[in-house]
C-alpha cells in the first residue's frame, strides 16, 4: 500500500463519522504523524502504540566487513538506525 493509497483509505474512515475529511487532508495528516515521529526518534526518544509497536533508535557498532566481489576488507562507520517492534496483538491479528 503506498501513502496515497494509504491516505484515501483514512480519508474514508474519517469520513464515516461526523465530518467529511479529504484526501488531500488525511495526506497532510499522514504527514504530520511521519514528521512527529521522525523528529521525536532523532531526539533518541521511544515512540509506542499500544496495540500495534513501537519505534526505537538503536546504535550499530563499526566494523570490518568484506567486498562480495575482491573479498577486501571493508571499514563499515558506527551508525543509528530506526527499529520497530510489533506489538503482541498486531502479530495475533496478522496471523
């Protein structure tokens, strides 16, 4: 599913209720919530949804790995990168 896609189908359950929401508005939503986690993940902070995961920032330390095709030695830097865990009830409802 892309985000347009992603975004029509929130404009339609919004839309069931009170007020009508538009695609173009559930889009600027969807964009809201990306930026806030996004911004709340740089500050190394945790986000949770309870029900369905939670967003943590976790460290990979550097290391040596090697070139696939000469087999050199490669320096890999030290980085942080984004995890998600999902929540035990999101898992049950996948399955």
């Amino acid at each position: 599913m892309t985000k347009a896609q992603f975004a029509a189908r929130l404009a339609e359950k919004l839309s069931s209720r009170e007020r009508t929401v538009s695609k173009a508005e559930a889009g600027r939503i969807v964009d809201e919530i990306t930026s806030l986690v996004t911004t709340v993940l740089k500050r190394g902070d945790k986000v949770r949804f309870p029900g369905f995961g939670s967003f943590r920032v976790s460290k990979r330390k550097a290391r040596t790995a090697r070139n696939p095709q000469t087999g050199e030695p490669v320096r890999v830097p030290a980085r942080t990168v984004p995890r998600f865990t999902a929540a035990k009830e999101l898992k049950a409802a996948i399955k």
